[in-house]
C-alpha cells in the first residue's frame, strides 16, 4: 500500500534541477510525479519514480543527499468535493498531512494524489475502512 | 617520553639563568649586525647591557610582521647569506612574503626541539612518520621532516594533496604517526570513508597537528574518525615553523614551549602592556639561539595565556594553552570580536552537519552581515522543509547565544565547501576595506 519516494536537497542555484533530471534521466528513470518544496535558499524535490533505488544510488554517486521515504497514493473522484471528503476523514481520524501534491495521470475515472502522513499505517487504516481506494505501490510507480 | 631529560627537565631557576644569558647574546648580535634593531633601540633608548634581569626585556621594542616586509627579503637577517644554509618564506597572502634565512646551526636545533616535540607526543625510532604538512616555502613540511629523522623515526615525505595516494600509502607503508593541518585530517578521513575503507585496519594511533587554530571539539571529532589521539603542536616561520611549543602525550593541556630556546611573554595586544603568568593576552616571543634571523620580542597575534604550573609529564617548560585564535583572524561584526575558531565550537557539536563551514562577511547598508555555510548530511537531510529549517535555526540560535549576533545559515549541498589541502580558508570578508 505505500509506495517509494526520493527526495533530494537542492541549493536554490541555477542548474541543480536540470542536473538532477539529467542524471535519473540518462540512468533510463522515468519520473511519475513530483513536487518540489522550496525557502529562498534550498529547495526539496520529491520525486516518485519507476526505480526508485536505481534513481538514489546514481543521484548518491553524483554527490547529492538523497533520502528515500514513503508516501500513500490514495484515488481521488474526479468531482466536486472529491478530495475534500478524503481531507474530512483524515481530520476526523485525527490523522496529520505533513504534505501532499498530485498525480500526473489518472487512474481510470479518478484522479491520484500522494500523501506523506506521519503515521502511515493508521492512515492507511482509516482511509480503507471509510471505503477510500489506497493504490497499491507498484500500480503507481508502473503507471 | 622525553628525548633530552637534561634540558627537557630544567630546574626553573636554571632555565632562567640560561635565558638571560642567551637573551643578552642575542640582544647583542641583533644590535651589531641588524641595522633596524640599532635603530629602534637606539629610538627607545635602550642598549642590550641595559638587560640585566629577564623582566628588562619589557623596556624593548615589539618587532611587527610588517617591519619583516619593510625589510623584505633579507633585511632582518644577522648572518651573512654564506652562513644561511635554508631560505624558507610564509605564504605572503597580503603582499610580499615574509622571509626567514637558517643557518647550519639554526637547522640543527630545530631539528632538536622538533625531536622532542616528536617524543613528547608519544612518537618514536620504531615509528613510521606520514608527513603530510607541505614541502617547499612553507616550513611546515621541512620542519617536520628534519625533527622525524632526528628522531630516527622512518619518515615518508608525502607533502600535501593527493589525497587518494595518501590513503593508499597510510594503508600499506603502515603509517603510525600523521602530521598535517587540522582540517586536511578531516578531509583524510572522509576519504578513507568514501572509498569504503576501515580505519581500524590502519596503523596510525597518533596524530600531531598544527598551523591552524582549531578547537577541543574538532579535537574529539578528529580521534573519532581516525582512531587516534590528536596533539596540538604550535609553530611559525618568522620564529622558527613547527616545533615551537606542543602538548605531552600524558596530559593534552596546554602546550610545552621550548624556553631555552624561545623566551614568551604575554602581552596586552591594546596597550602592550606584560601581563602576569595565566592572563590572556597576545603571544610575544624572542628567540634565544637562533642565528640567521633572530627577533627580538615578536608580536605572535596569537592570543593565549601562560601555564606557569609544573605538569605531571615532568617537563619544566611553560605552556601555552591551547590558542583561541589570532588577533589577525578576528573578525569585528558589528562591534563584536568573533573568532572562526568560536563559531566551529558551536558547529563542531551539530552532528547533522560536516565539519567544513566557510563565514562570509559583508555589509548592508551600513550593517555587518554575517553568512555560515554548512553542508547538510544525509543525518540530517529529510523530506520535510521543517526538519532543516529547524535545524538551520538551532545553529542561528547556538551562535547568537555564545556571540551575541544574528547570523544567517546557508545550509549547502555536500562536498560544496571547499577542501583543503594546507590551511583552511574560513572566512571570506566582502566588506569594503576602510
């Protein structure tokens, strides 16, 4: 149920961000979604990929902090309202976001958003019982 | 382990009675054969047979790094160049270098005390010395060597950089003994990391390092990583290069200076006043044997005290403790004295960071800014923009709490920071010069 994702220091300097595309790129990583956090001097790219562990190692080469975590992909209905019922249920399990950014493709009719949550098993918990589809980790890397 | 018992072990009043007796001859031949000092005692009014106890020595005047340049390149020398043997010359990073000549004898008796600064750090004739200090102008690599061979130690010249070879070296000659800067030991071993090495497959126990202020916890930091213990050892080439003062191995406090060579004051750097036996101030030294360039109260900018209190090694020789820093690399921010070596102490405790950190100071519509730059570790690197940021704000904090002043912290990518094979550089000042 929860899926792989690198996350990479990057200084706020003109070049990092293409340097680091580049070096998952030329190692035949294909990027599937990311999100980048930033403060005026660094920023943090958080990238959910086919191969993860191919994607740290040569980044780690290359001399970058590279950290590997897990996030939730959960579906969202394409629709109004969609994504706030699953905000709803995650507030009344007393569940934290600690961020979330969206999918680029969809999963059928419905659209895929990647959560970080403190405690991942209880949301993963509370998410299914209320009858939310958490997508398994290998359908979101392979899509 | 001491290697002369008789000299290394002095009674007080006869390492006294040897210094005004060498400090007389001294006065002396610098008066005879030194234009500059016939002057500037001439201007105080003072003449060598004025010395007649050490404490006379106050009334004579201060010899400054920049009388060296105005003397520049022989100038201060009181031995004709058929007499000098050595030329050696600090790095000169503001103008012309400062230039110091040796003779046959002056080399003899730095090998000595750098011998027993050798023994006193532990080493020995079955030791196998890796002298990573550099080899050329700078006396750090020279210096060293000699005192090893005196020692009858086996000493490898490596000289600086290559660090990869150095590596390679340690591992197989079985290096037991390491001596470099501070900083390039810690550049040492982040290499032996990075190649996936482990240092407890190498020999060296004992680590002797010197020509940069560095502190008590880079210290524990440095004997960590390489398994070793560290010793301080203190040195400059306008006095003599390494081999001045240094640390025993049985008490790591304070460092021995050699007083039948090198007489030490402690002086106000204000008003030049002498200031008592265990009081910071200003490190002042005149050489007592010293032929080719002797000088006469030399105004060190390293600021210490004097450690008159006998040590448990036996040796009957002042310390000096460990330096806080050179009145040189003082950097005034905002009207605040900050020292590089104070801002380390603070990094040096944040195990989230590397210990590679470079100042940068520059001004703001009128107002000092102070910029630290440390590299994120992996420790440390999170997904999470709060983690950082907690972290760069506890390091602003720790150095407001002990400075008094705001800095900002950059935190940087790994291996950003420059390295450095000799002398750290620490500091870059943007600051327009007055």
């Amino acid at each position: 149920m929860k899926v792989d994702q690198i996350s990479i220091f990057i200084e706020n300097k003109s070049g990092r961000l293409a340097e680091v595309t580049r070096v998952i790129g030329e190692a035949g990583v294909n990027i599937r979604a990311l999100s980048l956090a930033d403060t005026s001097d660094f920023g943090i790219l958080r990238l959910i990929v086919d191969k993860a562990d191919l994607a740290r190692d040569v980044l780690k080469d290359k001399g970058f902090t590279v950290n590997k975590t897990q996030v939730v992909g959960v579906e969202v209905p394409d629709r109004p309202l969609g994504l706030s019922r699953i905000l709803q249920v995650l507030d009344e399990s007393r569940i934290n976001v600690e961020y979330m950014y969206a999918f680029v493709e969809r999963c059928g009719e419905n659209a895929v958003i990647i959560f970080r949550f403190d405690n991942l098993e209880e949301a993963i918990e509370a998410l299914t019982a209320n009858g939310i589809n958490v997508l398994p980790g290998e359908r979101i890397s392979g899509m | 382990m001491l290697w002369n018992d008789e000299f290394e072990t002095l009674p007080r009043e006869a390492i006294e009675s040897l210094q005004l007796k060498r400090l007389r001859q001294t006065l002396e031949r610098v008066n005879a054969t030194v234009p500059f000092y016939r002057e500037s005692f001439r201007k105080s009014g003072v003449a060598p047979d004025q010395l007649k106890s050490l404490k006379d020595l106050e009334r004579f005047p201060f010899t400054l790094k920049q009388d060296m340049r105005d003397n520049y390149p022989y100038g201060l020398f009181a031995a004709p160049l058929e007499q000098i043997v050595r030329i050696h010359a600090s790095s000169g990073t503001t103008g012309k270098p400062t230039v110091v000549g040796y003779t046959r004898r002056d080399i003899e008796i730095w090998a000595e005390v750098m011998a027993r600064s050798f023994a006193a750090a532990g080493a020995q004739k079955s030791d196998v010395i890796h002298n990573a200090y550099g080899y050329g102008l700078f006396t750090g690599g020279l210096g060293a060597h000699y005192g090893a061979e005196k020692l009858g130690a086996s000493v490898i010249p490596m000289s600086g950089g290559n660090t990869r070879k150095q590596i390679m070296i340690m591992e197989d000659f079985g290096s037991t003994v390491l001596t470099c800067t501070p900083s390039y030991s810690l550049f040492l071993a982040e290499t032996v990391r990075e190649l996936g090495k482990d240092i407890r497959n190498f020999k060296l126990k004992t680590g002797i390092f010197g020509a940069e202020p560095w502190s008590e916890q880079m210290r524990d930091q440095i004997e960590a990583a390489l398994n070793i213990k560290a010793i301080d050892i203190y040195g400059l080439s306008e006095i003599l290069g390494p081999g001045v003062a240094i640390e025993c191995v049985e008490a790591q406090n304070g460092l021995h200076i050699w007083e039948d060579h090198f007489y030490p004051e402690i002086i106000d750097p204000q008003t030049g006043d002498v200031l008592a036996d265990g009081e910071k101030g200003e490190l002042v030294i005149t050489t007592l044997t010293k032929e080719g360039i002797p000088l006469i109260r030399y105004r060190t900018r390293d600021i210490t005290r004097l450690i008159a209190e006998p040590c448990l090694c036996g040796r009957t020789h002042k310390r000096i403790e460990r330096l806080s820093g050179r009145s040189d690399d003082m950097l005034i921010i905002r009207g605040v004295n900050v020292f590089p070596s104070q801002i380390e102490s603070v990094l040096i405790n944040i195990e989230e960071i590397e210990p590679h950190y470079l100042l940068i100071v520059d001004r703001e519509e009128n107002l000092d800014t102070l910029e630290v730059q440390v590299e994120v570790n992996e420790r440390a690197f999170s997904d999470e923009i709060k983690v950082l940021q907690t972290l760069s704000n506890r390091i602003r904090g720790e150095i407001k709490d002990l400075l008094g002043i705001t800095c900002k912290v950059r935190l940087v990518e790994p291996k950003t920071i420059a390295r450095s094979e000799g002398k750290a550089k620490r500091v870059i000042d943007n600051r327009p010069k007055a």
